[in-house]
C-alpha cells in the first residue's frame, strides 16, 4: 500500500488550499489550485482502490 502516505500528504495540502480560498473569500469551485490538489488526491484514492482490489484477487487465487 504504497501510496497511502503520499495521499496523506496530498490532503493536508488539499485541506490548506481549502482553507486560504474560503480565508480570501473564494468559492473552492472557482480556485483552481485547489481544484487541481482535489483531482489529485481523486486520482490516489483510486490508485489505492486498484491496489485493494488486486490484492484480494491475488489473495483469492492462492
């Protein structure tokens, strides 16, 4: 589970970004570095999801 503590560090990011657009006023919709940090924590959460899924096959074919 190798990308588990990437994606850790990829939401406090995200939470970050969140915070200072709502701080400056920004509808999060309309920041597009936060936007951009949402697709990529998107984009883990289905790596680890694979990841899960593959494992449980290789652990049902033995």
């Amino acid at each position: 589970m190798k990308y588990h503590e990437e994606l850790e560090m990829e939401k406090e990011k995200l939470c970050r970004l969140v915070g200072e657009a709502l701080k400056n006023g920004t509808p999060i919709i309309q920041d597009e570095a936060v936007m951009a940090q949402n697709r990529k924590v998107d984009t883990l959460v289905v790596r680890i999801q694979r990841e899960k899924i593959q494992y449980k096959k290789n652990q049902q074919e033995r």
